[in-house]
C-alpha cells in the first residue's frame, strides 16, 4: 500500500495535487528560516516525495 495513492480520486484535481506537495514544502522554507533544519529536512522530504508521486509518476495525467 503506498503512502500516497496517486490514483485516487481526491487527487483528481491537480489544485490538490499541488497543493499536497507546496504546503509541506513552504513550511520546510518556513522551518529552515526559523532556524530548525531538521524540521525543515523532513518536511522537504514529504513535499519531494509528494511531488515525485503526485506530479511526476502521475499515470494518465491530464
């Protein structure tokens, strides 16, 4: 079971795609400006990981 299901329907929409993967991102850009860059280094990874899955190995994107 992945963590995230690209195929399903909640993620049809690619505003929530996006969105999935610029909110962990920009609170990584929060955390690395506040100072804390483990933080920042996790939340980096879980919006990388959401754009790897749900931009780029998006199965009949469209």
């Amino acid at each position: 079971m992945p963590l995230i299901d690209p195929d399903h329907p909640f993620f049809r929409p690619p505003w929530r795609r996006w969105a999935t993967v610029l909110a962990p991102g920009g609170w990584a850009i929060f955390e690395l400006v506040t100072g804390s860059p483990g933080w920042a280094m996790l939340f980096g990874a879980a919006g990388g990981y959401a754009f790897w899955v749900l931009i780029l190995g998006r199965r009949g994107a469209g």
